[in-house]
C-alpha cells in the first residue's frame, strides 16, 4: 500500500489478471467491509464513506 500526499488517499495496485477481483476494506478497529467486486477500470477508487468505487 501507498500513500499519495497529492491526492490524500492510499492506494494498491492489484493485477485482475493475475485472478485477484475482490478486496476487503477495514479500518483496523473491526469495521470492515465484505467482499467488494474490483471494477476493470484502471483508475478508480473505493469511497468508503458512500460504499461505492469512483473514477479518480
């Protein structure tokens, strides 16, 4: 994982490819979330805060 100070958010590059099409977010206090689908799209991020992946 990467922070990016310009952008304000940490971000992983995850390969589709390679088989890897779902992610679990968690804030390490126990909230998490459950498996979430990765879209095909390159750029995009997941707003924890409206439960939903967004083009950067």
């Amino acid at each position: 994982m990467t922070y990016d100070a310009a952008l304000k958010l940490y971000y992983v590059d995850v390969d589709i490819n390679a088989g890897y099409n779902m992610i679990i977010f968690t804030d390490g206090a126990g909230t998490q979330t459950k498996d979430i689908q990765i879209p095909a799209t390159k750029d995009s991020v997941y707003d924890y805060s409206l439960g939903n992946w967004k083009t950067k």
